[in-house]
C-alpha cells in the first residue's frame, strides 16, 4: 500500500492498495517507485505484478497504465518496472528492470516502445544492464 502523510500526520492516509497483496486493481504487490502528478494522481510500479498502476485522488482502485499482461518483453509487457516519471501530458517512462530497457507509454496506450536500451543486458552503448532509476530534465 502507499500512503500520503502531511506534516504533523501520523497515521497517513491511504492513496493506492490497501487491500492486501495482490494482482486486482485495488491492490498492489512489491511496489516500489512512486510519481505523483500535478493533479495529484499516484502513480506506483506494481514490480511484482509487472505493470505501473495509476491511482486518481480519492479513488478505490487503479488504472493499469503501462504492462499489466503478465511478465514477458513483448511491447505490451514489462518485467519487474521500477523506476517512474510521467510528463505533462501523461506519457509513463518506466524502467523495465529485467528487460534491460526504457519504455516510454503514451496516455492510454496499451504498448509501450522501447527508448533505450532492450537489446539485452550489457555495457555496449545500446544496452543497460539492470537499470533501476529514472529522472529527466526540462530539456
């Protein structure tokens, strides 16, 4: 689960999962990277459920945004996502550990495409060898 605390706040208030461990879509399992938006949306690599979950302020469940269709590289899947940045536009950039490679999913895609590396793991200038963060720069 993820929860947001405010200064003085201990107890926090639930923003995505909470609901145990699992693969629906109020659940999460093993996340590990969380972006929040300008309007106020979580977004939460669900590594163990190989996809990034999106979760609208106050809502109960989230939105599969990038993979959600099993561990596996094709370029509907991701395996073990991590890293996370969402542009203005709603673009998901996720790291796709396992996959050695940087996928970038358009709002409302259902398949990503590869930005770098995806051709294996390695140190050669096309490859990445199990990246795990992820940021950029306004330019």
């Amino acid at each position: 689960e993820v929860k947001r605390f405010r200064t003085g706040e201990n107890q926090g208030t639930l923003v995505a999962g909470g609901n145990g461990q699992g693969n629906r879509l109020d659940q999460l399992s093993d996340p590990y990277y969380v972006f929040v938006d300008r309007d106020h949306s979580v977004y939460v690599s669900d590594n163990a459920n190989h996809r990034v979950m999106k979760w609208e302020e106050g809502a109960k469940q989230g939105i599969v945004v990038a993979g959600g269709q099993g561990c596996g590289s094709d370029l509907t899947q991701l395996n073990g996502p991590l890293g996370i940045v969402v542009d203005q536009v709603g673009t998901v950039y996720v790291v796709d550990r396992s996959n050695h490679r940087i996928m970038r999913w358009p709002k409302g895609s259902t398949q990503g495409t590869v930005i770098a590396g995806g051709n294996g793991s390695g140190s050669g200038s096309n490859q990445l060898s199990y990246p795990y963060g992820l940021s950029f720069d306004r330019h």
